[in-house]
C-alpha cells in the first residue's frame, strides 16, 4: 500500500473577519443578541476600548464600545492589564487555565498588543483620541457551510449594523502535518516570535509585527480547537499545521483584493525537522547551511542579522540545496482567485454604508 503524500493543503478559505459599526439602539441590539444564542461573558474585552463580550458557541464574538469615563490616565490601565495578562499567561504555562480562558496564544497576542498601546501614550499617560464603533464583530464565514442558522445569524448582524467597514481579514491554509516536524525559515528580515505551550510544545509562530498590516502565525490547529472547544473541520486528520495571514486596514485588504502579485508566503521556506542535504555539496556550504538550520532549530531566524549581499546568496544557496517540505506560496497562488471571489460573496454586507 502506497502511502499519501500530505505536501498539498486539506483546506484553504478565509478563516476570520472583523467588522465595527454602529446601532441605532444598543440596548435592543444586546437583547437581539441573546435571543439568538449569544451569552454575556464574565470578562471584558481584551481589545482596549471595549467592554462587554458576547460569545457565540459558533457565530462569533461582540464587544461593545466602553462608554464609561475615566478620571486617570490610559497608561494606568493599560499598565494593569499587561500585569493581568502575565498572570494569566503564568497561569496557563502552569496548566491551571479555566474552562473560558483564552489560548495562550490569544492571551501572548493581547499583550504584545496592550504593550504596542502603552508605547503610543503621550508624556501625560493618555492615548490619542479615536472614535470608535458601537460594536466590534468578529466572526468565522466557513461555519455558515456546517450550519445554514448560523449564517442567517451572522447576516442579521451584519445588516443590523450601519456605518460599518471590515478591519481585518485572516486567510488559511491548512496542512495534515504537526507542527512541530516543521522547520519555518523565514528569509526576509523580520521580527519574529515563538510561543511554546505545555511540556515546551511548540504552539505558535509569529512572524512579523502584530502593529504591521500583514502578519502571519503558523500554529497547531487541532490543539486550538482543543483550547477553544470549536469545531474541529478535519476530524479525521490526526495532525493540521494552519498557515494563516492576518490582514488588517484598508491598505492590506485593497493589496489583497487587487494586486495578484502580492503573495504573503513567499518568504516562507518550510523543511522537515530530518531534512537531508546534497551530498555534493562543498564543505564550507554544508557548514553554512547546518548553521542555518541549527539557528531554525533554536528558534532563531538566521537571516535577520545578514547584510543584504550576505541574505541573498545564502538564500539562493538554501533554495537550491535543501528541498522544502510544504510549498505554501505556490498553494497560495493557486486559491488567490478563489480566496479574493470568496471574501467578494462575504463583503456583499460588510461594506460602508
């Protein structure tokens, strides 16, 4: 029996969207919420600037704008909830999160996100004043395919809303692998981070800023279902490695939806943690490429420190001696038609009004 190859994606759609807008009547829009199965949480928003959450099991998330005033500096609550956040983080990383606790990584991203704020507050301690929506939307199109109510709930929302616009988009591309067979070079100079989970189990990688409008994160699917208590899309796949960018702004969707050129993978180059070398390599290029991945390997992105001369030859030289494992900007490629057609269908209903 021949074994499948699992070099090809299982799945590539538009994952998550987040939408803001206004409502006529908040109080009545928050009852029209719990008549179709949204819950009021017990935790506030992690999203400065808003307050009350309401979680759907499957259609999503709504935060609603934090009208309370405040008599002291934005720094100072952002200074508390960074020290949340490590505890809470602290927390998980000693398996003792709660039942509605975010992953860690959602709870990592919160604080690079809380940390970026703090450094935007003048010398007074206070953030420039932006006028935010009534409510922050953010919600999986792909669960209207496993349930036609959810859908309808989702469109409702959507047409309750005015003066709305999309923020941000993420886009995935799903593989049948574990994450932690992988090795992702990233060969262009960016920031880059990695977030291990229990046991020093490698659970996410984020590359690039979360500030910039283009960001991606490759992380271990099923143990994020797992975290969640979502819905698991391949249930009989054993292992799902998820590549996901995460657009946000109006620059980022614009370059998505029009420039066919624009590929967010192409710097990426994925091997295997066992991945073998030319054997006619010359010595000094076997030692160059060893160091390389041994700097993957620990969690360092070997290209960062390189002259630009120094990046592209030894680019070329990884290229043309180590072959990939996933071929995820070529995958890209082929669904961007299909990709930019599918957020077309979701945007019928998200745009300014």
């Amino acid at each position: 029996m021949i074994k499948k190859k699992l070099d090809k994606p299982i799945g590539v759609a538009i994952d998550k969207i987040t939408v803001l807008g206004n409502v006529k009547d908040l109080f009545e829009f928050e009852h029209v919420l719990q008549d179709v199965g949204f819950e009021l949480q017990d935790y506030e928003s992690k999203n400065f600037g808003y307050r009350k959450v309401y979680k759907h099991q499957i259609a999503g998330y709504i935060e609603v704008k934090d009208d309370r005033l405040y008599s002291e500096p934005d720094i100072n609550r952002l200074r508390r909830r960074e020290l949340e956040l490590y505890r809470l983080i602290e927390q998980v990383q000693e398996g003792k999160a709660t039942e509605n606790m975010p992953s860690l990584g959602e709870l990592n991203s919160s604080l690079e996100d809380v940390q970026a704020l703090i450094k935007q507050c003048d010398g007074q301690g206070y953030l420039k004043k932006v006028e935010r929506k009534d409510i922050r939307y953010e919600y999986n199109p792909k669960y209207e395919l496993y349930r036609v109510d959810i859908g309808d709930i989702q469109h409702r929302i959507l047409e309750t809303l005015y003066n709305k616009h999309c923020t941000r988009v993420d886009v995935a591309i799903d593989y049948a692998y574990k994450l932690s067979t992988l090795m992702i070079v990233d060969k262009k100079k960016r920031k880059e981070c990695i977030y291990l989970g229990v046991n020093k189990r490698l659970e996410t990688v984020y590359i690039g800023a979360r500030s910039s409008d283009m960001q991606l994160c490759v992380y271990d699917k099923k143990q994020e279902n797992k975290d969640k208590g979502t819905i698991d899309q391949y249930p009989s796949e054993e292992h799902v490695a998820r590549f996901e960018v995460r657009l946000k702004g109006a620059k980022a969707l614009e370059r998505f939806m029009n420039d066919e050129e624009m590929n967010p993978f192409s710097d990426l180059f994925i091997l295997g943690y066992r991945t073998k070398l030319k054997e006619d390599l010359k010595y000094t290029e076997r030692k160059v490429i060893q160091g390389i991945l041994e700097d993957v390997r620990r969690g360092l992105n070997p290209f960062s420190e390189m002259t630009r001369r120094e990046n592209e030859k030894y680019k070329k030289l990884l290229e043309e001696t180590v072959k990939e494992k996933l071929d995820v900007k070529k995958d890209y490629k082929e669904k961007r038609r299909f990709l930019v057609g599918q957020l077309e269908n979701v945007l019928k209903d998200s745009n300014q009004n």
